[in-house]
C-alpha cells in the first residue's frame, strides 16, 4: 500500500470514528448516521489534515460496510458491529453477536 492510500485510508478511518463518537452511548445496539454526518466529518478532518481531499464520498461509508476494510479498531474495541442501511443516505451501526471477520489459511504443498 502506498503512503498516499495509507494516508487515505486513516483519515476515512478517523472519519468514521467521529460519526460513530458523535452518536454512540452505552448500551447502544445501533448507532445511527447519514451521510450529511460523514460529510460533515470529512470536512474537519480536512481542515486539521489539508492534504485529505475526499473525492467519493459514498466510498468512505461503503469501504467498511462492504468489508473491503474492516472497521477501525476503536469501533470494534465497543464490540462488534456492522454498517447497515436504514433507508435513502441512512445507515447504522449495528451492534452484532460476534465477528464477521473471516479468516482463511490455505495450506502450501510442496513438491518432494
């Protein structure tokens, strides 16, 4: 990964972590945010990072929800939860039983 994406990729990280805080309380099971909220953090991540500029915004929520990243650990410390749609620029948090992380070994065979 590329110091440009790994840059990118904290922000959006930074990004969800203050729309997850600006709503979460304890003993939330959904914790929900629509894309104004993620708009609205974009912009003050950028204004303490200028080199952030966000060209898709719809991508900093679907990166996490589509598990192409997992959610920053911040989040997962609260428990496990997912990224649900709730309706047009609506989502949720969702508090969920236990980890979707999938993790695959595939053994190496080797010629003798």
């Amino acid at each position: 990964m590329s110091k440009t994406a790994h840059d990118k990729g904290r922000n959006r990280d930074i990004v969800m972590i203050r729309v997850f805080r600006k709503r979460y309380r304890e003993g939330l099971d959904s914790v929900p945010f629509t894309m104004d909220d993620i708009r609205d953090e974009i912009a003050v991540v950028s204004k303490t990072n200028p080199a952030y500029r966000e060209k898709n915004v719809a991508d900093v929520r679907y990166e996490f929800a589509s598990g192409r990243r997992g959610l920053p650990k911040e989040i997962d410390d609260l428990g496990p939860w997912m990224i649900k749609g709730t309706g047009k620029g609506a989502y949720a948090f969702v508090r969920i039983e236990e980890s979707l992380d999938v993790s695959i070994s595939v053994p190496i065979y080797r010629k003798s």
